[in-house]
C-alpha cells in the first residue's frame, strides 16, 4: 500500500462560534492571522477564513442567522502555533494578554515545557509553542 499517494491541494479547518467579533479580534488582532476569504449570507451563514502568508492551512470560522452553539471541546483539543522565536512568541503571549486572554494550566504538562496555553473567547485552546516543529 502506498501510504503518500493521498494529494490535497489544501486543508481547512473549520468551526461555528456565536462570537464572531471577539474571535476575529483574537485570530487577527492578537495573533496577526492574515485574513484570506470572507462570506456573507452563503445559505444563511457568515464566516472569516485565516491563513498563514504562502501557506495551504486555513481557519474558518462560522456563524449561523439561527445561532450557532459552539461548546468548547476537552481541554486537550488545542491548535498549536510553532513559534520558533521566542521574542516573537513572548510579543505574541504579551499582545493577547493585553487583550484579557490570560495564559491558562496546560491540560497535559508536554505543552507547558515550551510552549504557552490560551483560550480563545470560545474556550477553545491554542498553544504557543518554542520550537520549530517537527
């Protein structure tokens, strides 16, 4: 079995939130994600995508005219940004935390040697983290 035989031009990840504001001021303002796409009134959603300059990884975040509930998952389903410069991680940590987004206790210690753990005004979670990754 060829196990690289998979091809995909891009990967989205996607999720509706009820705070399309804060989430918006928290990806793009806070963490400085480019915005690359938005949409309005598409079969009665609204979103933003975020994207990372040049690269095929995107954020997309939704609502919906009739709500969109959103509960925040365990505490260990994260996005992990790897930041490799740790001013530029420490300027990023500083600027959400100026914001109100206050570091929080790491679910699992791996990510609190390295790395910073925020919620997102949903409650969802990313790590900042100080390597280069794999």
């Amino acid at each position: 079995m060829n196990f690289h035989s998979f091809q995909a031009n891009q990967i989205r990840i996607a999720r509706p939130t009820d705070k399309m504001e804060a989430v918006i001021e928290f990806y793009e303002k806070g963490l400085r994600l480019e915005r690359v796409a938005e949409f309005h009134g598409h079969s009665g959603y609204d979103g933003v995508v975020f994207g990372l300059p040049d690269l095929t990884y995107q954020l997309e975040f939704t609502t919906y005219e009739s709500g969109s509930p959103c509960p925040a998952p365990s505490k260990d389903n994260l996005l992990i940004f790897y930041i490799e410069d740790e001013k530029e991680l420490s300027t990023v940590s500083g600027r959400l935390s100026q914001m109100g987004y206050e570091e929080v206790e790491a679910e699992n210690p791996y990510w609190k040697e390295k790395g910073v753990t925020i919620e997102d005004p949903d409650g969802w979670r990313i790590v900042l983290m100080n390597t280069k990754g794999i």
